[in-house]
C-alpha cells in the first residue's frame, strides 16, 4: 500500500516543481492515483501509513501554487467571464477535501469528498473548459496572443489549461478509487479531453500565426 502512496508522492513531488500538474504524468500515473484512492477507503488506523500524512502537506503545498496560476486566468479573462472564477474555486476546495482525506482517513473526511465531487463533478467541470475554451471570448490563448503575439504566450497559457485538465484528472481518478471501485469511466472521458485540448492548442496556433 505504501508503495502506491509513494508512487503519488512522486507524481505530486514533479507537479510542485513547477507548481503545475503535468496531465501527461497524470495519465501515466492515473494506476497508482487509483489505488491511493482505494488505500484511503480500505485504511485501517490500527495499521496507519505515515506517508499519507506526507502527502496531504504536499497537495496542500500544490493547491496554493494552482490557485496562483489559475487566478492568472481570471486576471486575463476579466469579470466579465465569470467561468475561470467559478472553476479556481471548485478546483481549490475539490483538491482540499482530497487532501484532508488523504490525510486523516476518516468516514467524515471521505463523505467531504463525496459531497464535493457530486456537487461539482470534475469531469463535467473537464466539459464545460472544453465549451469555453471553443469560444473566443472564454480561450485565454486567443486572448493572451492578440496582446502579446509570441510562440511563448502560447505555451504559457497551454501548460497552465493542461494543468486544469491534469487537475481535474488527478481528482477523479482518486475518487475513482475512493468512491467507485476503481470505475475508470470518468477518468479515461478526461484523458481523451486532454489529447482533445493538445489537438486544439496546435490548430488554434495555426490560425493565429498568419495573424501575427
């Protein structure tokens, strides 16, 4: 069971680097992401993990770092785009209820987690980026290009979009094995709207650069 946990660790430990989730990294983990999930529903505190402790102090370490970049997309969009402000919240509070219950693995904390994810269920919040990304006035990338038209501009606002999609994947694969008997369902829908938004990053690039 420990080595799942450490398998995440890992996974969280290159995320902080940057600050950022790495969807690809999410995906190729998504197994043990999975299994931690399970080890928190099946926890037995007369065997505890210390390394679930650990993790809790690394994904809440993350979330404050997502929260800064993902302000940056409401900063951009402005209030008149309400979206990015509703989505940094629902991601700050879903990964802190995920951490609280990696932490202290109790039937409250995981009834946290079950209440959070059927009021904003991450896949359908993975839907709803998709809708506003395909809008001009809701894609940041679109945005950020007519006010600084650089291939760098570019990659900035997709590794920050990726990380929301690699967010929401890590969650619902934890949830996955929290909540679902580790039905995948959800998480391989997410994994397909993360090569979706890389597909749609390369044509959005293609109709931007003959404008620049």
């Amino acid at each position: 069971m420990s080595d799942d946990v450490n398998a995440v660790i890992s996974i969280v430990d290159a995320s902080l680097a940057d600050g950022l989730f790495d969807a690809a990294k999410i995906s190729e983990g998504l197994e043990a992401i999975v299994q931690l999930g399970a080890v928190v529903k099946g926890y037995n505190p007369d065997e505890p993990i210390a390394e679930l402790a650990d993790l809790k102090g690394k994904l809440e370490e993350l979330s404050g770092k997502l929260t800064e970049h993902l302000n940056e997309l409401t900063a951009l969009i402005g209030g008149d785009e309400g979206f990015y402000k509703t989505l940094t919240e629902t991601l700050t509070n879903l990964l802190t209820v995920v951490a609280e219950s990696v932490g202290e693995p109790d039937d409250d904390k995981k009834g946290s987690v079950e209440g959070a994810v059927n009021e904003n269920p991450p896949l359908e919040y993975g839907y709803k980026l998709q809708s506003v990304l395909g809008q001009d006035s809701g894609n940041p990338i679109k945005i950020a290009w007519n006010q600084d038209p650089q291939e760098s501009t570019v990659l900035h606002w997709k590794t920050i979009l990726g990380s929301v999609f690699g967010q929401l994947l890590f969650i619902e694969a934890y949830v996955s094995g929290l909540l679902r008997n580790g039905d995948l369902y959800g998480a391989e829908e997410l994994k397909l709207l993360v090569t979706g938004f890389d597909e749609d990053v390369e044509k959005w690039k293609k109709e931007l650069e003959p404008e620049s």
